[in-house]
C-alpha cells in the first residue's frame, strides 16, 4: 500500500496559537499555554493525523474481528460478521474524524454550546431550548424502546447502541495526539456519547430541512403591503412556469397503506374533515414581529439558510440511458463548512448489508447512496409543516390560554442554561397544545399588548418521528416493494426520494408526513380557540405524490412544485423554489433519449442561467428598440447579447447579469419598494411572467405622476441602474477589465470555529444546477453521485472538503481540490470511484498496483 506524507497546514499554526493567547481561559486540556508545547499540545495533533498503514484496535463488546479498509481518499470500508459489530467499528472511526463537529452540532441542537464555549452562546441555546429538540429527542427514544415487539424498531435500536459503543470506545482511549485540536483551545473533555444523542441530531436533521418561520415573515410582509391582491400577485403561492415533479401520479393501496407517513393517523378525504368555516386573521404587532424574525435568523443552522437549501436529482430509465439500465443522479445543496457534513462510508455484513455512501458522523446509517440492488437520492420537498398559532391569554392569568371554551395552564418547561464559567442562566419555556410557545426567545413586551408569551410553534418534528428506521430499511432495500415499505416511516424532514433498482425500476416518492388543516390554509399565523381549526389529520401515504416507471421514460426534482394541485386531491403547499433547475433538468433529459455516464456528470456541472435565458432576450430588444445610442452601455449589451447564459468565472456577461437581474426587480416592482425598502419586491419568475405578458400595471412606474413608461423604457432604465451598481461595487469598479464573473463570485469552506477556510477561488454558476448562489459561495452541491446500474462498481460520488476533521491530515481537503476541478473539455467536474466490494479480500485482490487502499485496521473483541 502506498504510504501519504501528512501535509501540517502550518499557516494553520500563527491563527491557532493568537487565538489561544487573546481569548482562551485555562482549562483541563488547554492548560493555558502549556496547549504550544511540543508535546501534549496542539503539535500532539498533526502526530494523530498519520495513521498507520496497518493497525490492530481492541474493541470490547465485539463477537468477532471486523477488518475495515481505508481507501486512498481516507473512505472506510466496514467489513464485519454482524451488524452490531460493523456499526460498532463505523462508530469508532466516526468519532476518531470527527469527534468535535458530532459534539459541536447536538450541544447546539440541545442548547448546551454555553456549556462548551461559555454563557455568550445564551442567546442560541434559549432558542434552541424553545424549538425543544431534546424534549422531542426524549419522545422519540421513548417510543422505540417501547415498541421493541416491532423487528424493525428492534434492529433500530441495535444498531444505535452499537454506534453509541464505538464512539465511546474511541473517547476512553483518546490520546493527546488523537484529541482533535478544538477541544484543546476550548479546554473541553467530551462526556460519553449517548443513545439520546442520535434521537436529538435526527431532530436537528428535520429541521434542517423542514424548520423556518416563514408564516411571521409572511405575515410582516403581508402587513406592511396592505393590500392582498398586491401581496397575492406579487407573492404567489406557486411560481409561474413551474413542470412539478411528479406528472404521473401513481397511488398505493389505502387497504394496505391506511396511515400517513410514520404510522401517524391518516384520512383519505380530507374535504370531509374541513367544515370551510376559516379562522379570523391573527393579530400580530409589526414591531413584534420584526424582533422575532430577527432573533430566529440568528440561529445557527449546520444544514444552512432555508432559503439556500435544496437539491436535484433525477433518473431515467434503461430506455433512455445508453447503458439500457437506469442512471441516477442527486447533488443535495446544503451549506458548506469544515468539516463537511456529509460523512461516506461502505458498510458490509454478509448476507444482511452492503451499502456505500454518505450520512452523518454519529449516526448510523448510510442516507443518500446505493447498495448492491438499488440506489437512491433525495431533494428537498419545501412542504410547509410549521404553523404559528396566536394564544388567547386569560386577561386575569397569562400562565392560561383559552382553548375549547375553557382557560388552560401551560405546561412549563425548566430549561436553565448551564455556562461554561459555571453559571446558570435561568429559563422557562411555554408550552401549549399547539407548541412550545417561540416569542420567549426576544424581549418584545415594550411592542406587545400582551405582556407574555402567545405565539406557539406547530410542527410536525415537536413529535415522534421514525426517521432513523426508516434509513435502516433504506440501506436494505432490494426491490419496490421494500422500496415503498421503507418510505412509509420516513416522517419528517419531507423528501423527494428517487429510486432506481437493477431489475430496471424507475420511481420518485414525495416522503413525508402531511398535515390536513381545517379553517386555514397554513400560510399566515392563526388564532385557534378550540379543536375545528388546526391539524386534523394527515395525507395518507398511499396517496403522497408518487411516480413509478413514468411512460416519459425519467424523473426529475429540484425543490420545485410536487404535483399540480388542480387534478390532486389534496393541499400540500408550501415555499417552494423558483423551479429554474427543475425546467433546465427537464429540457435536458427530455431532449436526450440515450444518455451516458459522462452526460450526467455534465449535466450536474451545468452552469447555464435560464433566468438570464429568458429575460435578457426582453431586454437586448428594449435597448435596440428604445435605447439612446450610448456606444459605451452599446458594447456592453453586445455583450449580453453574444453570451451563451452560461455562468463562466472568465466572463463578463454574468457579471452584467447579476446586476441586471436586481436592478430589473428594482424598475418593476416600485409598488413594493415605495411602502418599504426592506420588503422582498418579488421572486424572479413573477419578473420573469410579468415582463413577458407585458403587465402594464406593474410594469409602469408608479413614481412618476402623469407618466406611463412601456416595458421597454423600463428595461432601459434597468441597464443603466445596473451599471451603476457594477461601478459602484469595490471588486470590479469602473474598469470593465476586471469585470470577469470569478473576481467576486468565488467557494468557500468555513470552520465550525472559524479557525480557517478552505477555498476562495473562483467558481462556475448561480442559480443553475450547478447551484452556486450569490457572489461568497458558501451553500451548493455537498455531496455529487452518479449511480450506473448496469454495473454499480462503475459509479462515482464526491463531496468537500474531505472525509477527516483533522486539519493536519491530508484528507481533511484533498476531495475540494476534486470536486471543483472543472475539465473544460469535458464540461464536468472531479469524482472518485465509489468502490464497491463486498468482501475485504476482494478489495486487497483488486488493489494490483497498492493505490486504491492506503490502510487497514482490524478491530478485535
């Protein structure tokens, strides 16, 4: 095997070390300065980043040797006799890379981060404490380990207790040299990993992916127009142009299927359970909710910005791959950072597993890959599953609420935050039969008429949820059936889960759990007195959106629309994306019936811009039709004009082109700016409909008294305000020169601790599918697979920065440097091989030339 010189990252060294003199108190392991020494301190960390090309690991509670092989990218390859003792060993190696971010991402779910970096982190766990993660998290486990009798839950649990045993096997032999360097300059000794821990980080994944207050923002917004034709044309429901996802709905027995997703109750006729009769509109002070959105856009979320999240996927079938098998694709767009997120792993017990892919340090499972049968990906749904309900406190008792004719108590919750320094930090969270109640996070009394807490939190991942089930079914799916059977405990976050199989299946399930509401349609905060408005029940699960083997021979997603609601059968709306992806994924496969390998790896790289495709064309017609000759803004709409829309970091049309989408938005929707400069004036494809239907009412600017501006003068007027911004802006300035896309729109990668990025150099892309959105890159494809069925050993995956959480070890970059190198050749970026062996002794035989495998451990009982 081939042995890898350890990069140290010294420029490291100078950050770390100013960071511990200026700011670090002394503690158990920092010891104060005593952390720079040559030995016991931060340097012990490079040491521990070199591991060994072969190594033996007492393991206790094994019934057998596991061999685990790791791969030239620092990838394991898990081989053991029994699922407890692989998940066992996957816990060990999960915690010896990345101890500090698992600790890190559940004390901050939990609402502990005080405890590991000191009472200013109060802020963060009183939300955290408020959404009740951990409250959940109890709830969950609760209901696992009292349904044992279910094989499924049992195997669950299993597999639980075995990762908890390895990570915690690793943390009562961790050295200096193996202690990540985190824990040192915070001076933090990690407590024993728990069962509870994975229940509360699968909390922290639903709301990842499926949190957000959009309802208050609504509300704000709504509000502050004042006029609800305005705010319903300008801020629609659904986008404009949108090609929803499933276009052939396909349903499963409601005998067979008779609940929601999760087992929650279910009912199939859902007009049966809404009397019609809506809730009055829920006051809610504007000051009020402006301190809450502004305190709840505060909270640290690892899985990023609702409005970054999201992700494509798709699948054709082997009449229209070149393989004559299906080809599947997904690249989920979360935030970046360091260490990634994702964690890859291949996990084999003969006869039971063989799956390859990524999931989470922690937590057992694989979540987005393949095994040897089936391979699959996920997207984001978007579906709204958090409702905010406005209480009715009793005038006399603020500790009581008015629900179903009478007052009632709330429960309260003791959650005293605990400081690092050693103080505790009093807090109470509300709770109702609606929620714990959010608006005890900020001071907004002063701006209230009431003088408590009322706003309670509805949503679906407050209750028990089955996720973790659902991935250990996932990874030994074989076949549709299990397929559909391992969908149903999916729960929460809602995901478009695409699937493909080696006996030519082809099929997208909208897993989730769906509320059905009564008296509201979930879009604004409601006041609810009594049981006839709120969650009545949920959409069945036979019944989610859901297509199989499709007559159009593939399956596209990418965050937009489900399913059109006029021939479905019931509501599940939501913030859905602009659908620019999903309509070029479309074109794509629909103009291609005999793809390849190599088409889907361009097509995930594609970086054109069908935005700028469809309104540029308006507005070089504008200036050729109405413009004033100035031969300057001339040369630059030739520029516009030629361009081919693909984002190119050596171009300088997409510069014009960003500057140009925003000042388009600024021209047309003076309504809205005139009210508020702070409001959102729109989402691109309400632009985008209205400047193609030449809407006069909107396109006019209302500014200007006795004045009606065409469409034309207006677009005009955008290319000129453009400018301005361009030359305005500090990167590029007057000088066209240096107005080449890549000098401002550059990746990057930020520490957890901010110790250090990764990156900063210039990418490819916006809002394309290859998903890099703004000009400071920091959210887009985390994790790239291309799965070939007709011969799985061929497929090929990648992620950033690199699988280790050591920033001495040379894997805890090398995939960035793959996964953004961009062949202009061949239009597509870096992957590695998924290797996929299912035994040890087949991966040895296959390494002929000792470059495929750089270690082995062999853990033993």
């Amino acid at each position: 095997m081939r042995r890898k010189v350890i990069n140290f990252i010294l420029s490291l060294i100078g950050p770390i070390v100013l960071i511990i003199i200026l700011t670090m108190p002394i503690g158990p392991l920092a010891g104060g300065l005593q952390i720079i020494a040559p030995t016991g301190g931060i340097f012990d960390t490079g040491v521990g980043a070199n591991i060994p090309e072969s190594q033996t690991i007492q393991l206790p509670g094994l019934d057998a040797n596991v061999v685990v092989l790791q791969d030239e990218w620092g990838i394991p390859h898990v081989y053991g006799e029994t699922t407890e003792d692989a998940f066992m060993a996957m816990g060990y190696i999960h915690a010896r890379d990345r101890l500090f971010q698992m600790y890190m991402q559940n004390y901050l779910a939990a609402g502990r981060i005080s405890e590991i970096v000191g009472g200013y982190a109060a802020p963060s766990d009183r939300i955290y404490r408020t959404l009740g993660f951990e409250r959940s998290a109890k709830k969950t486990m609760a209901w696992f380990e009292a349904n044992t009798n279910n094989p499924d839950v049992a195997y669950t649990l299993d597999v639980i207790d075995a990762e908890v045993a390895g990570v915690n096997a690793f943390i009562d032999t961790m050295t200096s040299a193996t202690t990540p360097i985190e824990f040192k300059i915070l001076g933090f000794n990690p407590p024993h990993w728990r069962r509870l821990d994975i229940f509360i980080f699968a909390h922290l994944q639903s709301w990842g992916l499926a949190g957000g207050f959009g309802d208050l923002r609504n509300q704000w917004m709504r509000t502050a127009i004042d006029n609800d034709t305005m705010f319903d044309e300008v801020f629609p429901w659904t986008m404009p142009y949108s090609v929803p996802i499933v276009q052939e709905q396909y349903n499963l027995s409601i005998t067979e299927y008779p609940n929601a997703n999760g087992g929650y109750p279910a009912d199939p006729n859902p007009s049966a359970l809404t009397n019609g009769v809506m809730a009055e509109a829920a006051y809610i002070p504007q000051e009020k909710l402006e301190v809450l959105i502004k305190a709840l856009d505060e909270v640290i979320n690892p899985f990023g910005d609702m409005d970054t999240v999201g992700s494509n996927n798709w699948v054709v079938s082997g009449d229209r791959s070149a393989t004559g098998e299906p080809i599947l694709c997904n690249d989920p767009h979360l935030d970046f950072q360091t260490p990634a997120l994702w964690y890859e792993s291949h996990i084999v017990v003969p006869g039971e597993l063989d799956v390859t892919g990524v999931g989470f340090a922690g937590m057992p499972g694989i979540i987005l890959g393949h095994n040897e049968h089936t391979a699959w990906g996920w997207t984001n749904v978007g579906a709204d599953v958090l409702d905010i309900f406005v209480e009715q406190l009793n005038p006399n008792n603020s500790s009581e609420y008015m629900y179903n004719g009478a007052y009632r108590a709330f429960e309260v919750h003791d959650e005293s935050i605990l400081t690092k320094e050693g103080n505790v930090i009093p807090f109470e969270v509300l709770e109702s039969v609606h929620g714990p109640l959010i608006d005890s996070i900020a001071p907004t009394y002063d701006v209230d008429s009431e003088d408590s807490p009322n706003l309670a939190m509805r949503w679906t991942g407050n209750d028990v949820i089955h996720n973790i089930m659902a991935v250990g079914l996932i990874n030994k799916m074989s076949d549709l059936e299990s397929y559909f059977d391992a969908a149903y405990w999916w729960d929460i976050p809602a995901q478009n889960m695409v699937y493909a199989d080696d006996q030519g299946n082809i099929a997208l399930t909208a897993m989730g759990r769906y509320p059905i509401r009564a008296g509201y349609d979930g879009r604004f905060p409601v006041q609810a007195l009594n049981d006839s408005i709120g969650w009545v029940s949920n959409v069945p699960y036979a019944y989610v959106p859901r297509t199989v083997n499709p007559s159009q021979g593939y399956i596209s997603s990418a965050n937009q629309l489900s399913i059109d609601w006029t021939t479905y059968g019931f509501e599940i709306l939501g913030p859905y994306v602009d659908g620019y992806r999903g309509r070029r994924i479309d074109a794509l496969l629909a103009a291609d019936d005999s793809v390849t390998m190599d088409d889907m790896k361009r097509f995930q790289a594609d970086s054109l811009e069908v935005r700028a495709q469809e309104i540029v064309p308006y507005v070089v017609d504008a200036w050729n039709n109405v413009g004033d000759g100035n031969s300057t803004v001339d040369e630059i709409v030739g520029w516009l004009e030629d361009w081919d829309y693909v984002m190119d970091p050596d171009e300088k049309a997409p510069t014009v082109w960003m500057f140009l989408r925003d000042a388009t938005h600024y021209e047309t929707f003076d309504e809205i700016r005139s009210i508020n400069p702070s409001l959102m004036l729109s989402r691109t494809p309400v632009l985008e409909e209205f400047i193609k239907t030449n809407n006069q009412y909107y396109i006019d600017d209302h500014t200007t008294a006795g004045v009606v501006e065409t469409r034309d003068e207006i677009l005009v007027r955008a290319i000129y305000r453009a400018l301005d911004y361009l030359v305005a802006d500090e990167v590029f300035g007057s000088d066209p020169a240096n107005w080449d896309y890549g000098n401002k729109h550059r990746v990057y990668y930020d520490h957890l601790a901010n110790l250090l990025t990764i990156g900063g150099i210039p990418h490819r892309g916006q809002n394309t599918l290859n998903n890099a959105g703004g000009w400071r890159v920091g959210s887009g494809p985390s994790w790239r697979l291309v799965a070939d069925m007709s011969n799985i050993q061929m497929s090929y995956g990648v992620y950033a920065p690199g699988q280790s959480g050591n920033p001495f070890s040379e894997h805890f970059d090398d995939l960035f440097w793959i996964q953004y190198d961009y062949d202009e050749a061949t239009e597509q970026y870096g992957y590695h091989q998924i290797y996929f062996y299912s035994t040890a002794a087949a991966f040895q035989a296959a390494d002929t030339e000792e470059t495929m495998i750089e270690s082995v451990i062999t853990f033993i009982p």
